[in-house]
C-alpha cells in the first residue's frame, strides 16, 4: 500500500501553486451558466490540521500558506488574494489551524442550486476514511460522490460529462498523484490523452513535481507534445522556492501546472502572481517560476 500521505504536506509551496491555480480556473469556468462535473482524480484527505502531528512534524506550512499569509499586507495578485480568502474562511481570524485541499476547495466553489456535481477518488483507506468523515460535515447531499476507487480508471466512465439543462456539456478534471509509483507519470500521460478523446473542450489540470527524474522532466514535454497535433491550448507553470542553503537538497522545492484548455485570463494571472510568491516564499538559489503557454 502507499505511504504517501497528504497530511505532512498540506499547504506546502506545492499547495500554494496548485490551489492557487486551481481556484482561479474555477471562478473562470463558473461565469458561465451552464453546470459543471468536476473530477478530482487524487482527492486526499480533504480538511489538514496545520497544528496536528503530521504538519507540525513536517513543517511544509510554514515554507508555503503561512508565510503567505504573513505576507499579506504586500500582495495585490488577485488570484493569490483569492487563494488566501479560501483558506482563511476556513479559520478563525487568529490563526491558521486548517487547511482545505482540493475537495474543499472545489466543494466551496459549487454552485449550490445542485446545479455542479464533484468526483472524488481516494485510494489510501485512512485518507478515505478521513474523506467521508470531513465531507459529511458539509451535508453535500448529491452533489459530491466519494468513491475507494483508482481515480485514473474512474475517469473513463465520467467522460464525457452529462448534458447540462441547458445542452451544454462541461467538466474540469483535477490529477494529483503522489508519484509514490513510477508509473503515475504514464498513467497521467495515457489519462489526459484518453480524457481528451472522450472529452476534447474539457478542462484539465495537472500536477507534476520538478525532480531530477527522468520521467518527471519528461511529463510536461510529453503532455505540450500530445496538446500539438489536436491544437489544444495548455499553460504551463512551475514554481520553484530554491533551496534555504548551499547544498541542502532535502524535500521537494519547485512543482508545475500545466492546464489542457486553459481559461484565457489564466497567464496573465498566473504571471502577476508568481513574482510575488517567489519573494515571498524564495530561499535562495534555484528559485524562481516560469509561464508558458501553447497550442
Ligand atoms: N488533491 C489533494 C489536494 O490538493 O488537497 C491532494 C492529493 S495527494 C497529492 C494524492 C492522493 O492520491 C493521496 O492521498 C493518495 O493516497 C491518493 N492516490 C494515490 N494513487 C491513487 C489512485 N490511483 N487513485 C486515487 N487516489 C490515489
């Protein structure tokens, strides 16, 4: 079974990125009327304790959303004003105790008329557990369906999505695997492209660690590569925090994004934001960011 669990990292750099991006992809999907599917593939846990054992042992919080949060009084990117409003409803106004991933996130989003429904897939059974636990709170009803299952596989009977009332079909898929496992790289490669097939205007939303491995290096170019042919647009973002001394390589430092069928308001963003992250949450050599964008 794995071992990874998203509690010794919720909100982390990592987090700070993709939650940050993620958020900002939804407010832009919910302009319009017609209702969404949201899938969040790798779903975790859902609500972390930041003053629990796990965080508190790790520390990643205090390098990632409590820095951020410190550093309010400078920021003026709107999609990382944004990002902190999202935490910050979740706690009390003096201290950040908890942290909501990625199902609490999207779940805050949703329309609640039962207009948009929310996926969920965990495999580990205690996150699961923790899941059910933290989403019956919400009294959510139908309009989120957490299931033990391999969210990769799942996925293939989701799409494409159902009609909305008004005839329109539309759904954003979030992916992100641990990968604990090797094979993730490919399963996420092989899942966006088949995801694609069965749902071409669909939203996809990647994360991807920056490692020194092969097939993490491989992973954006090979997703850029399988976007060309069909001339699908995608971003690319990563965000790298550097490392706090010479030679200290210890945990992971810099992460990407890349978003199949961006909004288009979503570099702008992203490139207004990462500057003010990296001056806030840089250690020193090899921090930094970047944006791209194709197809
Ligand atoms: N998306 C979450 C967030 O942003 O708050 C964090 C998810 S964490 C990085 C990845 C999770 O995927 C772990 O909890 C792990 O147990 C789970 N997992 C690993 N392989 C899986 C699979 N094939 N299907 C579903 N869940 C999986």
């Amino acid at each position: 079974m794995f071992s990874y669990r998203h509690a010794f990292h919720a909100g982390n750099h990592a987090d700070v990125l993709k939650h940050t991006t993620l958020i900002a992809v939804l407010r832009y999907l919910m302009q319009k009327e017609a209702s969404i599917q949201y899938v969040d593939t790798h779903a975790g846990a859902g609500l972390y304790r930041l003053d629990g054992d796990y965080a508190e042992k790790s520390g990643e919080a205090s390098e990632g959303i409590l820095k951020v949060i410190q550093a309010k009084q400078a920021l003026t990117s709107p999609i990382v004003l944004d990002y902190l409003e999202m935490v910050n409803s979740f706690n009390s106004t003096d201290k950040t105790r908890v942290y909501p991933g990625s199902p609490f996130i999207i779940h805050q989003l949703l329309r609640h008329d039962s207009r948009d429904r929310l996926k969920l897939y965990e495999l580990h059974p205690t996150d699961h557990k923790a899941l059910v636990g933290n989403v019956a709170q919400l009294e959510a009803g139908r309009a989120i369906q957490i299931k033990s299952e391999d969210g990769f596989e799942a996925l293939k009977a989701l799409l494409p999505p159902p009609l909305s009332s008004s005839g329109s079909r539309r759904a954003c898929v979030l992916m992100d695997p641990s990968y604990e496992l090797k094979s993730d790289y490919a399963r996420v490669l092989d899942s966006v492209q088949d995801s694609l097939k069965r749902f071409a205007t669909g939203t996809y939303l990647v994360w991807y660690p920056v490692i020194p491995r092969t097939e993490a290096h491989d992973l954006p170019r090979k997703l850029k590569l399988l976007c060309q042919p069909i001339k699908k647009p995608w971003l690319n973002a990563t965000f790298a925090i550097g490392r706090a001394t010479e030679g200290d390589d210890n945990g992971l430092s810099a992460s990407g994004m890349l978003v199949v069928n961006p909004p288009h308001t979503l570099k702008g963003q992203l490139q207004a934001a990462l500057p003010e992250l990296e001056q806030i949450l840089g250690r020193g050599p090899g921090q930094g960011f970047l944006v791209e964008s194709g197809g």
